[in-house]
C-alpha cells in the first residue's frame, strides 16, 4: 500500500473495465447495493482504495438506468468514498454484440482450454469495435494530462489500448490481461487476430498472470504480426511503439478486509453449520464460484460422488456446499451449464440422501463477499477444480481467510495459483478418482500438517498482496516514464 501511495504521488489513475465494482438494483422499490462475483473486482478495488482516481465501467445495474441524472458519476466505496466511479451506459443491443457476444462467446471460449467452442459473429466484432472506441472517448474526457496513466481490465478491451494511444501519445497504457493467452494455433482461429494483437501492442506495459501465457503471447504475435521482439528484455516494438510483456501474478487484499470485525472460526462454523440444519461435527467441503463452464463444477461434484463410493464412511458425516453464483445467464451454454449443475446435484443427493442428510448443498445464488468469508473460516476443505483459470481469487481468499491456519485447499493444476501455492493438494480436475483421492486426503489429514501448509500458503498470500501486484506494475511503468521523458530532452 505504501509503495502505491509512493508510485502515485501526484498521479490520478484511470482504471478501465467492463464489470463495475458496486452494482445499484431496485428491489422492492429500494436501491440496494452489490458487490460482483468477478476476480478482476476483487483485486482491483482495494487497488483503488488505496489510490485516488476514476473507474469507469459499464452500467450495469437496474436503479441508476431509471433515475434522471443516472448518476453517470458517482463517488465508492459508498460508505465513505475514495475514487470516482465513471458508468457508461449500454443498450440491450450494444450488450449483446460487444460483452456477450464477442468478449464472452468468442475470446472467452478462446483465452480458455475448456473445450467450449468459440462463436465469432461479423455484428459482434463491430459492436465490440464501437464499444472499444465509446470508452476511448470516455477515458480521452477523464484525463486531465496528456499523458494520463490508464489501467486496462481485460478482455472486453483489447482495442483500447492503441485507440487511447493514437489520441494521447504520451499516455501510459498499462493492460492487464486477466484470463488465460492461449498458443498461436488456438488463438488463431479468430478472424480478427491481426486487429486484437495491433490493439493490445498499444500498451506500454501488457501483464499477464504466468510467464507461460507471456510466452505464448509472445509466440502469437511473431506468427501473426511483423514486429521485433527482444526476448530477453521481453518487448515488443511495433508501429513506433515499445510494449513490455511482464507477467504480474495477481493477488488479493491483505491484511484481510474482515479481519477486526468478523466472528472467530469456531463462531463462523457454528452459525453455518446451524444455517445448514447440521451438527457441529460435520465434515464441510465448499465450492465458490461463478457458475462457469470452466470452473470444473461438475468435474468437483463427481470426485464428491467417487469419494463417497470409496469411502461409505464418509455418507452422513461430510457434505459439499457449493455456492454458484449465476453469471452471462442470457448465454446459451452458461443455461445450459446451470441446469446440468442442477441436474448432477440433484442425482448424487438421490443417491446418497438419508433422512435430511444432502452429500451436496447447491446454493446457486449472489452471496456477498462478507458471507462468503464465513463460509471459508467454517469449511474444513475448500475445492477449486478449474479447467483452466487465469489465476483463481478463490484459493487466495480462503488461505487468507484461515488465520486460525486450519482447513486444506484442493487446488487445479491448470490455475494461475497452482504456480504459487505449492502446499494445496494439487490435482488434475479431469482425473476425477485423483480429485476424489485428495478429498480423502484433505478431510483426513492431521492439524500439525493442515497448519504447516496453511502458514506457507498465508505467508505467500501476505507477501504477494494485491498491493505489491499494482505496485510492480506502477513501478515498472514509471521506470519507462522517466526513461521517455529523459530521451526526449536528450532528443
Ligand atoms: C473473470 C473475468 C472478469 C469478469 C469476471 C466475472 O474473472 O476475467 O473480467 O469480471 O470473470 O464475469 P462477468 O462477466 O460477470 O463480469
């Protein structure tokens, strides 16, 4: 935190991203406020707390829509405001084209090894251009410099950062880039290539999660683009522009938001447990995430089933508490993934159910993140079985959230997290007998060892917060800030 205030000092950043982090609904004629279920929200608004500046986002709440002003700009956190959120409001068709058309059927199914096909639409891509182009603009009116630091979230952006560029040469683009980059030959496939990779190249800096992805990055534009690329000082230099490709593994807020304020573990687990209608010595696994095809739901509920077959023991003592918040919903294949969720849920309770007795507590809706603190400090296992993940916020919030320095974390092998947190119980989530063995493990395994791995993993956690993530990047761009400055007086 100290080392942003030091990076920034002077500075007013502009964070650009589709998702918004507060959400205004009218629910029974009241506004009411909520916190998303999205990574990139998670780290990046203490990252904004901690600096001063404007966030501009897409609208996408019910209440402000339907008010006179629309509060186009309004100041969060809204208990006690720190920066400026900046909505820009989309039509239905203009949504449809550019977030759950182009970014969400076509780059979402391709930046991920899911196996889900991605769809590319002539009428998204240009919805998707026209949208890139509105927050340019947008972010052109914020600047009070012309050489502005601007932040880009993700892939709804990938065009921005050279749109800004050809306005404000002088601006600092740094992109983040928050979901897995595929090799050349998968990302191929999209017939706007050329366009995205020239878009992202007018970034300054352009991170990823892993030098894994930065490397097939890399290799994406020397097959595609005519650029030079310095692999050992890892830039690319591409119509008059230098882009440092840097991976900035992302992380969460630490000390832990919750940490003077909510119950301790043992209050946590009772007043879950109690909410569940189980007895306080029941044995809990919990899931948490947006209801994802690549999230490995269904892949986690079948190691659930393969362990309660291996070990009978376990029927009546332990059950899975998933909570799938409901995400792109309008989306065919997220429907269609819901129901089979629901489906899967439905048949291994039949299988396994006495009495009140559920082996899997489907809680498919929003939970804010408060609550979802309490259910971390009250599971004695948490379960993150991606097929693939950029990094997974997921597994660092439960780690943080342990200070009692109990419960195991089952982790994916193809998150961004398993390169970090060595001491989870590492899996490959399509080996469904291997997943169901580390839940075994994990429900088995003595205090002495669940706190050995615990404290490793917090103290990871601690070290690499979210802050220093912003930090190195902060760092990194005013390194090239000043290297320009200094070589255009020399120039
Ligand atoms: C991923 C993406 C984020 C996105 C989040 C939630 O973490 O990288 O950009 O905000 O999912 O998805 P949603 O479509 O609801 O914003």
């Amino acid at each position: 935190r100290r080392l942003l205030h030091k990076e920034l000092t002077g500075e007013r950043i502009i964070v650009v991203s589709n998702r918004e982090p507060y959400i205004h609904t009218k629910e029974h004629g009241r506004v009411e406020i909520h916190r998303p279920a999205s990574g990139l929200v998670t780290a990046v608004e203490p990252v904004m707390r901690a600096c001063s500046g404007t966030w501009i986002a897409h609208g996408s709440g019910s209440a402000d829509r339907e008010t006179v002003d629309r509060h186009d700009r309004v100041p969060v956190p809204p208990s006690h405001p720190d920066y400026t959120l900046r909505r820009i409001w989309l039509t239905k068709e203009e949504e449809t084209g550019y977030y759950y058309g182009f970014a969400n059927e076509g780059l979402w199914p391709l930046c991920h090894i899911a196996h889900v096909r991605p769809i590319f639409r002539l009428s998204d891509w240009q919805q998707y251009k026209a949208i890139n182009k509105r927050f340019a603009d947008a972010i052109v009116k914020e600047a009070d410099s012309d050489d502005p630091v601007v932040l880009v979230q993700d892939y709804h952006f990938a065009l921005l950062p050279r749109m800004i560029r050809s306005v404000l040469p002088k601006a600092t683009v740094i992109t983040f880039w928050h979901i897995p980059w595929p090799n050349p030959e998968s990302f191929g496939i999209c017939p706007w290539r050329e366009e995205l990779l020239q878009g992202m190249l007018g970034s300054t800096i352009l991170g990823f999660h892993t030098p894994f992805h930065c490397k097939n990055f890399l290799e994406t534009v020397d097959r595609y683009l005519e650029t030079r690329i310095e692999h050992e000082s890892s830039t690319i230099s591409h119509g008059g522009n230098l882009t440092l490709v840097e991976s900035y593994p992302i992380s969460i807020q630490w000390p832990y938001p919750w940490q003077d304020t909510i119950p301790t573990v043992d209050e946590c687990r009772n007043e879950i447990l109690t909410s569940l209608g189980l007895s306080p010595t029941h044995l809990i696994g919990l899931g948490v995430d947006r209801q994802d095809y690549t999230k490995g739901i269904l892949e986690r509920f079948l190691a659930v089933e393969r362990m309660l077959e291996l070990h009978p023991e376990m029927v009546g003592r332990f059950s899975f508490v998933q909570i799938a918040a409901p995400t792109r919903s309008a989306l065919d294949d997220y429907q269609a993934f819901e129901a089979q969720v629901r489906n899967l849920a439905t048949r291994i309770n039949q299988r396994f159910s006495t009495g009140s007795y559920q082996p899997i507590i489907l809680k498919a809706e929003h939970h804010e993140p408060e609550l979802v603190n309490r259910y971390y400090r009250a599971a004695d296992v948490c379960m993150v079985t991606s097929l693939h993940d950029g990094m997974n916020l997921v597994a660092k919030e439960y780690v943080a959230a342990r200070d009692d320095e109990k419960g195991v974390l089952v982790l994916s092998q193809f998150t961004g997290a398993a390169h970090e947190l060595h001491e989870a119980l590492l899996v490959n989530p399509y080996y469904i007998e291997q997943t169901a063995d580390a839940l075994f493990q994990a429900l088995s395994m003595p205090a002495f060892e669940q706190q050995e791995r615990m404290r490793s993993m917090r103290a990871l956690v601690r070290d690499f917060n979210v802050y220093r993530w912003a930090g190195r990047m902060l760092l990194d761009a005013a390194r090239i800030r000043q290297r320009e400055k200094l070589a255009l007086r020399i120039g």
